[in-house]
C-alpha cells in the first residue's frame, strides 16, 4: 500500500513550514508573499512505525485566471484521488473565508480521510478563536503552531493511524517494477518494447487511478509486473495540474513497487529531478536501477561508458551500489539485460542472513575495528540480526545506542556490502538498548 500524505489549503496559511517540520528539514520555501510555493515539494516522514511520503501543494486559489494558481485548484482534485490522507490546513488569524469554504466543499465529498488542521495557534486568544472552525464541519478538526512544531504531534498520531506499516515479506509475490524518470527519457517506449505486441502476455489489474495499469510481464521463464508511469508531456506543453499528477503518480508508483527501474536521458546526464526521485526510492528502502536511455545518441570513444558510470555515481552518492546499464530502447539494446539486472535487485532486496551468520562474521570486525568512544564511554556491540521486513534492515544491540556516530553506521554498512551481495538496495541499520 503506499502512504502518501497530501497537504492543501489556499496560499498563505503555512503549507511549507509545517511540510517542513514534517521531513525535518528546510526543503521548501517559506515566505509571507502567497504563492511561493508553485513547484511541488515532496519528501519523506516517519511517525510511529509508519514510513510515508508528504506532498506540499500550491496555495489553493479558485476560480483565479492567474496560470499558477487555475492550476493549483485542480490540486486538491488530484490529492483527493491519489493521496492515502489528505491535511487541510487553515489559518486562525483570517478566520474562515469564502476560500476555505470552497476547499471545504470539495474534500466533503470525498472518501478519503481528511485532517482539518488550524495553524498559528500560538496562544490562548488564538486557541478560542479556533473552536470557529469546527463549523467547517470535520471530525478530525486540529489546532497547530506549525512554527514551534505545538501540537503537530498529535496530528500525526491521528494521520499514522490511517497509513499502512512497513511491508513485510510476502512468499510467492510476483515483483513489482516501477519505470520514473522525467518526460521524454523513453518511458513508454520502453514498456511497450518490453510487452511487445503479443497481447496474450499482458494481464490489466484493476488500479485505482484512471492512467494507471499494471501489465503483467510472462516471456522468457521471466515474471513480473511492470508499472508504468509514461504518458505525461514536456511541462512546458501541458497545464501544471498535469505535472503535479504525473509527480504524484510517479511517488505512488515508487511506494508500492519493489524496485523503482529510474531511466535517464543519456544527452542530458543526472538532473536535480532524477536525484529527487532517486532519493526518494532510497528513503523508501526501494530496490534501484539506473537506465541511461539513448545510448545510441552519445559519441563513443573507449571509456565513455566507464566514464558517463562515474559521473552518476558521484551525483547520487554516498549510495553509490546501484547497477547502472546503458542502454537503446529505440535500438532494443541491452533493454532485457535491464530486467535481468532488475530481477537481480529484487533478489538482493530479499535477501536474508541468518543470525549466527552475522554474528560470527561482523562481532569479530567490531573486535578489531570498535566504535570510537563517547564521553569517556565505551561503546560495546554485543549482538546483531536482521529484521523481519520486505527490505534488508540490521539492529546492532550495544550498551550505549546514542552514541554511535554517523560514520561508523556507513563503516558497517559497508562491511555487510562487502561480505553480502545488496548492490542496488539501501540497508537500514538501527542500534538498539541491550
């Protein structure tokens, strides 16, 4: 199931800074002028077990013949259709408005949980003053400081109770694939040269969007399915609503797939997008796979190719044990190599080591190479497993958790890369009291 948390509302109300204080970083723009935020921010979350991606929205204007804003009040049309929560937020210190009203209305109508949530409430006058929006006519109606971060807890809670826990391993599931990248990078070129034109190969399963469908992939001893997230046009030749769908298609695309295929366009390189998306399936704990498309299309001399890798790599590290495989769907070369390598991933991804294993091999590493020490205090790892999830995930048991830094998390990590196979997947590691 993918957990996607939308967050919508007319512009001015504080949208950012509580998307903000949601991934705990300053990823959006927060400023008093509304309309700032006009390009879609979205970033991950986590909250009482659960793993979920948060959707800053456009400030919600309607019935506006500004370009920005006609295609923000499609926004919310398209947050009630593909977000798992939906937050309205609202702002104390106007009151209701006509606007508000009208963001209202159409989140009534739908079926999805919907959070009203009253910000810049940061005193006693403003919490009085709040109780007006209960005629709004929400059940779920909150008050917020998004600022001091007062009360957002309890909004989350309440939001974390209608999101899925993390996947666990499923017996006997086909794969899912997710091909994202950017318009134009051969998309849908790519999964039409895959299905090919033998239909009897290809199973349509019911979806919950309306351009959404799964093919189900059964050639060559090989099964899968393919979730495609092609269709969408060049941003500059369709409206904006368009691009936020197409965002929103390829995040929910990236929460229920296994492992995420992120093709990218030989000519251009790796864009501040792709490493957004890229980010974003490694956050997820998403098996990953680089497609440089257009292969055809690069001059060649020796080491093009071994230098175009090392150009990847250093845009999306530290996580650089991802396959990446150079390929022409217009030429149909090495595109079945791209779903071997793929399968591969969805291997690695499910891999499991016993226990004894782990210890047998990692305490003595510990042994030899410690955690430095903190404070005069020694930091003593004492047993390790790995987690019954859908992704590879470790907990190391020692005597002081906190107190292990950044760097010999990565040194761990390492050391599991080196002794198991997990290119293309992210490995979680958690330390934990013993």
């Amino acid at each position: 199931m993918s957990n996607i948390v939308a967050i919508v509302g007319r512009p001015n109300v504080g949208k950012s800074t509580f998307f903000n204080r949601l991934i705990g970083e300053r990823q959006s723009i927060v400023d008093n002028i509304s309309g700032v935020t006009r390009d879609r921010q979205y970033g991950t979350s986590y909250w009482n077990s659960k793993n979920f991606t948060v959707v800053d929205t456009g400030g919600f204007v309607p019935d506006s013949t500004d370009v920005f804003e006609a295609a923000i009040r499609e926004q919310v049309k398209i947050a009630i259709e593909e977000a798992t929560v939906i937050i309205f937020l609202v702002d104390v210190t106007t009151g209701i408005t006509d606007l508000d009203e009208e963001v209202a209305s159409l989140l009534r109508r739908s079926k999805k949980p919907v959070f009203l949530v009253v910000n810049k409430v940061d005193n006693g006058q403003r919490l009085f003053e709040a109780n007006e929006f209960w005629s709004l006519g929400f059940e779920n109606t909150f008050f917020l400081s998004a600022l001091t971060g007062s009360g957002s807890g309890e909004i989350l809670d309440a939001v974390a109770d209608h999101l899925s826990a993390d996947e666990l391993p499923q017996e006997n599931r086909l794969p899912r694939f997710a091909i994202v990248g950017q318009p134009n990078v051969g998309k849908s070129s790519l999964t039409n040269a895959l299905l090919g034109e033998d239909r009897n190969i290809v199973t349509e399963i019911a979806g919950t969007t309306r351009d959404s469908i799964d093919a189900l992939y059964s050639k060559f001893d090989k099964e899968f399915i393919l979730v495609d997230t092609a269709g969408i046009r060049k941003k500059a030749k369709v409206h904006e609503n368009l691009e936020f769908y197409s965002v929103l298609r390829a995040i929910k695309a990236i929460e229920e797939c296994d492992v995420c295929i992120l093709m990218i366009d030989a000519q251009t390189g790796v864009e501040s997008q792709d490493q957004a998306i890229f980010r974003l399936a490694q956050r997820r704990n998403k098996g990953i796979v680089l497609l440089v498309n257009k292969w055809d299309l690069v001059e060649k001399q020796t080491n093009t190719a071994r230098d175009v890798e090392k150009i990847i790599k250093e845009r999306i590290s530290p996580f650089t044990d991802v396959p990446v495989v150079f390929v022409s769907v217009h030429e149909k070369t090495r595109i079945f190599r791209a779903i071997e390598v793929a399968l591969e991933v969805f291997e690695n991804r499910n891999r499991k080591v016993k226990t004894s294993e782990l210890n047998e091999l990692l305490l003595d590493v510990i042994e030899r190479t410690p955690p430095p020490s903190h404070r005069g205090k020694f930091v003593k790892i004492k047993y390790i497993t790995q987690l019954p999830l859908a992704y590879p995930a470790f907990a190391f048991f020692c005597n002081h958790p906190t107190h292990i830094k950044e760097n010999y998390k990565f040194f761990l990590e390492n050391q599991l890369r080196k002794n198991y196979n997990f290119t293309g997947v992210p490995i979680t590691i958690f330390f934990r009291q013993k």
